[in-house]
C-alpha cells in the first residue's frame, strides 16, 4: 500500500511538471487567444488590454505562473475562455463520451486481441494462422481516420447499419430507456472499433509472440514428456505465464482509450477530450490547455502505475518496493 | 484455426444488431442542417463566426429584414419608421404583439439596452465600431416607440441601426456587461423572439430549433423543427447528406458539386457571395512597393485557369474591392489579363533583371542586390486556396520569380497578417452591405485597422472619405467608381475572383420555397417547406 500512495503522490508531482512545461511552452506560440476582438480594426487597445486582464493575462507570464500555482493547491483549475465555465467543469463533461467511447473500445481491443493471439499460437504454421498474422499487421498499421472512414462508408453509408456520427440520434429524448441503451450502443460501434482496431492487432500479434516463447520453454517440454494432456498444458501451464507481459499492456494502453483520441473523436463527432484539446490549443485557451495537459498525464502516469501493481498481483516473484 | 465455440454467439449478436439497425426511420418532418462548425454562444455579441450570426438571425428579430438588394428594408419589429426633417433621426414604430419565449414583451426599451451592449467598450462586440462611430443615441419614449439619432447624415442609416442584435433586457442586464466575456449564463437557456426558439443545445453535437408558440406571426415557421448537426468531419458530413440524414448541407467544394451535380435528390443552390478572393502584397516590403511590379506580378498570374480547374467554373473575376453585384461596383474594369510577356516588360522597366543568370530576377536595392523571392501565406484550413498557391508559385517561377508558400492554422495566420509580418498573403474579404473601404486601403487604417499591406494614397483617401458619406448614391456611385479606378491602378491587392457560394439541400425540401443569399444561407428558413 505504501508504494502505491507513494507512486501516486509521485505522479501528480510529475503531473504538475508536465503542466508547467506546457504552461510556458504554449506562450512562445503567436497570441491569438479572444482572436474575435483583434479582428475588430477600431477597438483600442485600452479595451483589449482591459479585457485581458479580466482574465490576468496581462501579467508577466511569470506571476501568471505563480498565481496559477496558487489557484491550483485550492483546487480552482482556472476557467475555460472559449467556454465561459471552469476548466474542470469542461474536463469532466468530454471526459464522459471519451468513456462511452473508450470502455467498449479497450473491452473489444484486449478481448479479441488476446483470443486471437492465444488461438494463433495455438495453430502456428498454418495457413489460416498465418494470413491471420499478416492481416494483423494490416490492421496494425491502417491510419485511423482512414479507417473511420471507410468504416462510415461500409457500414453507415452503403448498409446504413449504424449511424455515422454523434453519441446518439436526434429524437433521443423521446426514446424509451431500452430504446436509449440500444441506440447508444449503435452509435458506440463504429468509434469503438476504429479506435480500438490498432490496438486490438498490437495485443493479439503481441500476445502470439510471448505465448510461442512460453511453448518454447523446458518446463512445457517436461510437461509434455510427463506425459500430460494438451489441453492442460496449454490452460494451466502456458497460458497464464503468456498472459503476464499482456496484462502490463493494459496500464500502458490506458491512455489511447481514455485520453481521447482526436481523429476518432473528430471524424465521429463526438465531443471528448480530444477534441477539447485541439480546441483548447487553436484558441489559446490557456487555462483549459494547461488543465488538460494535467488531465492526460495523470492518466497516462496512473496507468503505468496500474500495470505495475497488476505485475506484482499476477506474479508473485515480483514484489512493490 | 478451429472456429472458437463462442463463435457462433458473436454472430448471433451482430446478427441482431443488423437486424435492427435496419429499421428505417419513418417520413421525417424535420429537417437537418449541418455544420463541420458549432456556434459560440447564443448570446449574438459574443458569438462572431458567419455560421453563428445565420443561425442567431432565426431566433432573434431585427428592426427590419434587410433584402437582396443590399439597399431595401420590409418591417419586421418595426411595424414602420419615420425620417426627420434633416434626415439625422428614426423614429421607429415597434409591433406590440412581440412576446420573447419567457413571456415577457418585446419592447422599445429592449433596443434601447440592446445598444449600450452593442457599443460598450467591455463587451467589445466585433462590429461595434460604425455603430460608435455613427450613431449618437438610442432612446425609448414608451413600449412602442423608438429614436434613433445620428452624428450625421449618411446612407445607410438604416443598416447601422439594424445590424444591432436585440436581446431582451429583463435577462440579460442581469449581469453586468463587464462579466458577459466569462459568464455562461446566457447558454444555459437562450430567451429569444424570432419564428424558432431553442428547444437543445448540446456543445460539439447538435442544436435543435423548434416552432415558438409565441411568435407573432401564426403562419410561420412551416417546418416546425430544425436540427443543427455538427460533424466536424467533412467526408462524413458529405456522406451524410448524400444518404438524407442531413438536408442542408451549406459550402461545398466546387469539385464535389461537380461530381454530385446529377444525384436525383439533391439540388445544388448557387449564388454570388458578397466577397472577394485576393493576394495582398506587402507595400512596406522592397519588393513590393514599386506599382509597377505589382502590375505586373497581376498581368503574370492565370487567373482564367484557376477558376477554370480548380474552382471548376464556380467563380467570378474580381477586378476591385466591390464585387460584381454589388451596387456600387464599376462595371467599366476589366480583369487584367494573362499576359507574362507584359508582366516581364513591366519588371524590367521596374529594374528587375537576371543578372547573374541562375533564373531568378535581382535588382540593387539599397546598394545591396536582392533576389526576387518572397513567401506567400495562407490558412490551411481552406483546400482550395492552398491549390491556387500553387498555381500561383507556378506562373510566377516563369516570369523568374521565386515563391514559398507557407501554410498556417487560422488563427495563427490572422495573427501575422494583422501584425504585418508576411511579404504577400492568399486570402479573402467578406463585403459590408455598405461601400466603404476606409478599413483596408485607407491609410490611417495602417496603424489601426485591416490596412494590412499597409496601401497609401492621399487621392484614394481623400475620394474615399467624400464619397462613404454622401447621402445620395447615386453622386456616390461616380465617386466610387473613380476609387476603384485608383486602386485598379495602384493593385495594392491582385484581385483574383468573387466567389460563388454552393449550397445542398435534398429534395424533401421544396427548393421554390428557398431563399439563399449572401446575407445568409438561411435567409427565410421559417418560409421553407416540405414536399
């Protein structure tokens, strides 16, 4: 337990030094932020510096920093200018589609992609197996708008199966609660699978490949001159040894599911996280960029830290210290 | 590989979901509209984009409608209006029949509150300027009745007071105008007056507009709902509107009209827009600043081509900073042909030879000899004008002239044009209704305003300023076209073409009963009808 408050503790430390980073970073872009009112040729500068520092933006970028810093260790993330409302208000309400999204997508990556990896080392060699492997590849190395793409094309445009954009449909309201669970379904698959395909190709080729080096090891040759069953062998002895270095993915893939993926999100419409930073970043929101940036680093650090701590639940040679 | 024994469970459920995502919807009796864009807000004076302000003008009404003749107003708030003696002042007689959704009555004293927003320094509202500049005062003398007094005499009185958004005073004076910037309380929910009134708004996804019950007018609107869907993508979007989830899909490429043009339901809609399409040269840049080689640099691009393949004919030649049909627009100028050997001769007599052979132009500037080789920037956002750089950099590298083109995100690039940082630059304006170029050619317009490449001319000034105030126009118009004569001379700017603007809509819709125009693509989107 120690460990794991201490890694934590850790990782908004370095959460914060991210932030920090960008904080300054951003700056050296050209300044467009309320790029409306600069498009207005007779407003005087009076006004427009007036307007900035309604939102403190006239300070040095340095006291800007410190006082950021401050509001920050109340818990006040700052407020969002493109949206008129708290940053954290903005984070949380993209953070729910990027979910809906994100929870199916990993479900279908790391289901079908273990099975399938599992079932390929099982038949290694075999034609199947093998156009399976290159087809993987395929998939592994597709662009995602791409995909999504001819995704919408196939399935929502020529087999008008499920619909090509959004969260859910326009009469959503007027729908009964089953109704609703099964359009929202409709409208998960396809974001789901593009999102999810890439990955889902990574983990199966990825879990082919340690399940063969397993096969491969003497303790499955005494297993087999022991004279036991296939079967066993293969659930009992193999398998979870295989799925070991597979399950540290989980932490490391944490972050494609649920920092948003900006093409995914883009091409589908949905209004996630993604979305919010590209946003955030063409408006110069700053305060919504930095929040962000604190946001998608805390995720990616908790889940490396996930993967260690399931590391050392599956095997036991592996202790936290 | 044996087919795993969960195999056939998989296929049951996509089976299921096959079948049932194939019901059809039935007949619809709403309409969508969609946008790769979201709008910013429903308060109108922060809200800035052209998609926003089509949209808001359907849920807020004006004084009065203005028409397609840039010139003529029908009542709309305003059941009539009545000029003073001297002309510097409106008295404006409002309907009393206005309610805004919450129940409350649209007033004179709405307007009146509707204007220290509009011209408040706090708020900072982007077109606040001639109202500043123009208007003295707004005052309500009861429920109904409106003054508006002016500064001064000048044409287009009308189109100042009623490009002033109303919005109702018992909702919005609520906070004050110092706060509006940071508030959202004006989205939460929207308290409008027009035919529709917003029923959705879900940020990034979709608005829904539906018939307001209240509106003075019971015959309107006849489509009663409206959805606004946003797709950021524009395949999708594309694709949507070719299946029939999207009905009205505004802005499409030329090329993709072309390719779509006999699709049995849809009809492309076709109309000149108000703008213009054009290379700005950077007159504080040496190479620049010679009339001559900005002549000549006009005389060398093939603009007949660029509208020819790339715009595949869906445009107009632009020869001055009032488009085609617009009023006041000289019709004697005639578009500086394709002709390079002109061109060359030009640069020469301005100086500009190969002189060391390597095929670019040089000359001494300064006592230092320079190369002809400058960069040109645009937005990236916008396909074609990245493929007319093209086109641009290939006729130039003829006539020995080196171009790069560099390509921004749109804020990005508004920030160097504005802060002047750029040699030439591939962009557009979108026209006022009223003539005045006092913005971006006038020379006081260098330090502050949209004088970007930074154009100076004391005759041009002067004509300009004489004739911005004339009140009769048709004296207004001789003056105008000598200003244009002046700046087809002087080509601050190679005015390359007006552009025509191609809007979709499926068939569902009765296409005799759709406006469309360069005041907005939803023009009288309350008088559409279904089939």
């Amino acid at each position: 337990m120690g460990f794991v408050l201490k890694r934590l503790i850790n990782s908004i430390f370095l959460s914060f030094g991210i932030a920090t980073i960008v904080f300054f970073l951003i700056r050296l872009l050209p300044d467009v932020s309320f790029s409306d009112i600069y498009l207005n040729p007779r407003l005087s500068e009076d006004v427009i510096q007036r307007i900035r520092a309604s939102y403190g933006l006239d300070k040095p970028v340095l006291i800007q920093f410190l006082n950021w810093l401050k509001e920050i260790i109340t818990g006040n993330f700052g407020f969002s200018f493109i949206y008129r409302k708290p940053v954290i208000d903005c984070i949380i309400e993209s953070f729910a589609p990027t979910l809906t999204i994100g929870i199916p997508a990993f479900i279908f990556s790391f289901g079908f992609g273990i099975l399938i990896g599992v079932q390929s080392a099982r038949n290694q060699g075999k034609l199947l197996e093998r156009t399976t492997h290159s087809l993987l590849l395929v998939l592994y190395s597709l662009p995602t708008f791409w995909l999504g793409i001819i995704l919408i094309l196939l399935f929502s445009y020529t087999l008008e199966l499920f619909p090509p954009s959004g969260l859910h449909s326009l009469n959503f309201n007027e729908m009964s609660l089953i109704e609703k669970i099964y359009d929202t379904i409709l409208h998960i698959f396809l974001p789901a699978i593009t999102l999810g395909t890439a990955p889902m190709a990574a983990i199966a080729r990825f879990t082919r490949n340690t399940m063969l080096k397993v096969l491969s090891q003497t303790y499955i040759k005494t297993a087999k001159a022991k004279g036991l069953d296939e079967k066993i062998i293969f659930h009992r002895h193999a398998l979870p040894n295989a799925l070991l270095p597979v399950v540290t993915l989980f932490g490391l893939y944490l972050p494609i599911f649920f920092a948003g993926s900006v093409v995914v999100e883009e091409i589908f419409s949905i209004p996630g996280i993604g979305k919010l930073t590209v946003d955030s970043i063409f408006q110069r929101d700053y305060p919504l960029i930095v929040g962000v940036t604190l946001f998608v680093s805390f995720i990616v650090i908790v889940g490396n830290l996930i993967s260690d701590i399931l590391y050392s639940i599956l095997d036991p040679r592996i202790r936290l210290k | 590989m044996r087919i795993n024994h969960r195999f056939p469970f998989f296929l049951f459920i996509l089976i299921l979901l096959i079948f049932l995502g194939c019901r059809k919807e039935t007949r619809k009796n709403y309409i969508v509209i969609g946008s790769t864009i979201d709008i910013d807000s429903f308060n109108p004076y922060l809200s800035t984009s052209l998609f926003s302000q089509d949209l808001l003008d359907r849920v807020y009404l004006r004084l009065a409608v203005e028409q397609e003749d840039y010139k003529t107003f029908v009542p709309l708030l305003a059941k009539r209006w009545e000029w003073s003696e001297d002309s510097t002042q409106i008295t404006f007689y409002l309907r009393n029949d206005v309610y805004w959704t919450d129940g409350v009555k649209t007033t004179a004293y709405d307007i009146e509150f509707s204007f220290k927003a509009a011209t408040s320094p706090e708020v900072a509202w982007l077109n606040s300027e001639d109202i500043i500049r123009n208007i003295k005062s707004v005052k309500a003398l009861n429920e109904t009745t409106l003054v508006v007094k002016y500064h001064y005499v000048y044409p287009y009185q009308l189109t100042d007071i009623n490009d002033i958004w109303i919005v109702p005073k018992h909702v919005y004076e609520k906070i004050p105008f110092s706060e509006w910037r940071r508030n959202g309380y004006f989205d939460k929910n929207p308290i409008t007056n027009g035919p529709y009134k917003v029923a959705r708004w879900e940020r990034g996804q979709l608005i829904e507009l539906v018939k307001n019950e209240k509106y003075f007018d019971k015959n309107y609107p006849k489509i009663k709902r409206i959805f606004v869907k946003i797709v950021p993508n524009e395949s999708n979007l594309l694709l949507q509107f070719l299946n029939g989830e999207i009905d009205v899909l505004p802005s499409i490429p030329p090329a993709v009209a072309e390719k779509y043009e006999n699709n049995p339901n849809i009809k492309f809609i076709k109309y000149p827009f108000l703008a213009y399409e054009y290379i700005g040269w950077n007159q504080r840049n040496p190479l620049f600043a010679d009339k001559k080689v900005r002549q000549a640099l006009s005389y060398g691009i093939n603009v007949e081509y660029i509208i020819k393949v790339i715009l595949k004919g869906n445009a107009v030649r632009s020869t001055s900073p009032f488009p085609s049909i617009f009023w006041a627009h000289n019709d004697k100028l005639k578009p500086y042909p394709y002709d390079p050997e002109k061109a060359k001769k030009l640069l020469t007599e301005a100086g500009w030879r190969d002189s060391n052979g390597d095929g670019i132009l040089d000359k001494v500037i300064a006592n230092k000899k320079i190369d002809f080789k400058f960069t040109l920037i645009t937005n990236a956002e916008n396909q074609t004008r990245k493929e007319i750089a093209t086109a641009i950099q290939n006729d130039l590298s003829k006539l020995g002239i080196k171009m790069e083109i560099q390509v921004f995100e749109f804020n990005t690039f508004m920030r160097y044009i504005l802060d002047k940082n750029f040699d030439a630059v591939l962009s557009g304006w979108r026209v006022a209704t009223k003539p005045d170029l006092t913005i971006i050619f006038h020379s006081e317009a260098i330090k502050s305003g949209h004088n970007i490449v930074s154009y100076s001319n004391p005759i041009f000034d002067k004509l300009n300023d004489s004739a911005a105030v004339l009140n009769d126009l048709s004296r207004a118009k001789v003056i105008w076209d000598k200003v244009q004569e002046i700046i087809y001379e002087d080509q601050p700017y190679t005015f390359l073409y007006e552009p025509v603007r191609i809007n979709g809509i499926n068939k569902r819709i009765k296409s005799e009963t759709v406006r469309m125009n360069s005041i907005s693509f939803l023009y009288n989107l309350h008088e559409w009808e279904l089939k």
